[in-house]
C-alpha cells in the first residue's frame, strides 16, 4: 500500500502522535505513508487555525525518515490550503522553504469562507458549487508549486443534496486540463467512504473517467487519516475503481518527482 494522504499531530485537526501513526502504517504493511500535515495559511476559523510550527515539523519527518528507513518509506509531504490573493504568496514561502517529498494542493475555502461552516448558509447548493470550481480554476492558475489537487469534489461532502453536475463539468475539465498541462494530478482521496457519501467517491467516477479522458497519468491514492485506525482505508476499493476506469499505474513522488507504479 502506497498511502499518499495522512494527517498527524502538526495538524490542528488531529492528536496523533506522528510516531505513533508511522508504527501503525507499518503494522499494516503500508510501503510508503506521506505524512501531509495541514498548512493553511489564513484559515477564516480561528478556532483551528490550521497553522504549522515548521521547525518542528520538518525536524519531525527528517528523524522520521531515517528512524524507520528500513520498514516504511516516510515520504515527507505537506497539505498546503490554496485561496487566492496574498495567501497564496505564503503558499509559495512554505513550498520553497524545505525539500518536501511531496506536496498536495487542497481547497479548504472559496471566497475568504471555510465550506463547511456558513458557507452553504448564503447560498443555493448549485451557486455554491459553481463559485467553488470557478475558485479552484482560479486558484491553481495562481499557485501551482503542488504536485496533486486534494480531495477535488470535496464540496459534496457539504452540500444537501448533489446538485446535477453535468453544469459544472466544463470548468471541471478546464481544471483537469490545466493540471495535466501543468504536469500535476489528481488523488483519489477514500475519505468519501468514511463520510458515508456511498457511490459519491473523490474523484466521482465521472470526473475520474473525466481526467482519463484527457489524458490524466498523475494520481495517488490517500486515506486523509486523521487517526491510524483510518490509515489504509479501502485501499482495495480503490484500486479497484481505478483499474475500472483504465487505470494502470499509481503514482508515488520521491523529491517532487513523480513516479508511476504498477497496479
Ligand atoms: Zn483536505
Ligand atoms: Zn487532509
């Protein structure tokens, strides 16, 4: 198992210890476990400011990466929280500032809100939708020092109701255009499962089929782990889906360069 979504103690929504989550990884037999605490510079909840002690953190994955050398590949990696404007200039400091591994490029807000407090509150599912993909779009033609898009359908963890999207995927295809052109991808995040969203995976299957389409080689797979009982999670599955959508390869990433394995 190649486990390219993980989330630690660095990270505000998380209390588990990065030892303790690298011991489960390799109980589980997981290969390579990227641990992607959360960045997120201007976060609007103060509450959890998804701030990083970078000093501590990168000396964290160093001593990491050499104590369990010899059972796990520690891939050292980042969760960095695009928005637009002067955030992302912080984006760019943080990405420059040590040789990550790896680095996922996520959307935690859209418009200065975070998506799953008040931001449904003011607008329609559809609106929302719609605002948050032309915000991606925007975004990533802001900043790109990433190597894949998080979790890109994340908004349908807080809609009511999936909207239809056959209204959105023009722009949706215009962000996997620009990913692919950019020489970046996607991950399948198997989050989806966790939050009970059933058939709505991240990618659904339609953009999955949608990214292949036009050609998309670069995707990892992530269990967004919060706690190490979640790390692994419907590994299987996912696999799975991606070989039924064409698949041949995961991808994997060792000093920002992508490598593609094998399914
Ligand atoms: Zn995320
Ligand atoms: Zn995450």
């Amino acid at each position: 198992m190649y486990d390219y979504h993980s989330h630690s103690f660095f990270s505000d929504d998380s209390s588990v210890p990065l030892k303790n989550m690298i011991e489960a990884a390799i109980s589980m037999g997981i290969k390579e476990l990227a641990v992607t605490d959360h960045y997120d510079p201007d976060y609007p909840d103060k509450n959890f400011p998804f701030d990083l002690d970078f000093n501590l953190y990168h000396q964290a994955l160093l001593a990491a990466e050499k104590e369990h050398s010899k059972n796990i590949k520690v891939v050292k990696g980042l969760e960095m929280g695009i928005q637009h404007g002067e955030t992302n200039k912080k984006c760019y400091l943080a990405a420059s500032d040590f040789p990550y591994d790896f680095i996922i490029g996520s959307f935690h807000c859209c418009g200065g809100q975070d998506l799953y407090s008040k931001y449904f509150i003011e607008r329609s599912d559809e609106d929302g939708v719609r605002e948050f993909y032309d915000y991606v779009y925007e975004g990533i033609c802001d900043f790109n020092n990433f190597d894949v898009l998080g979790h890109i359908n994340v908004i349908d963890r807080y809609v009511s109701k999936i909207p239809d999207y056959s209204q959105y995927m023009f722009k949706i295809e215009q962000i996997l255009t620009k990913l692919i052109n950019m020489g970046k991808g996607i991950e399948l995040n198997t989050s989806s499962f966790r939050y009970g969203l059933g058939e709505r995976t991240t990618p659904s299957k339609e953009i999955l089929a949608l990214y292949k389409s036009l050609g998309g080689e670069i995707i990892t797979i992530g269990s967004d782990a919060h706690r190490e009982k979640q790390l692994g999670y419907k590994y299987k599955e996912a696999i799975e889906i991606l070989i039924s959508h064409g698949f041949k390869y995961i991808t994997t990433f060792d000093k920002r360069v992508a490598k593609q394995i094998k399914i």
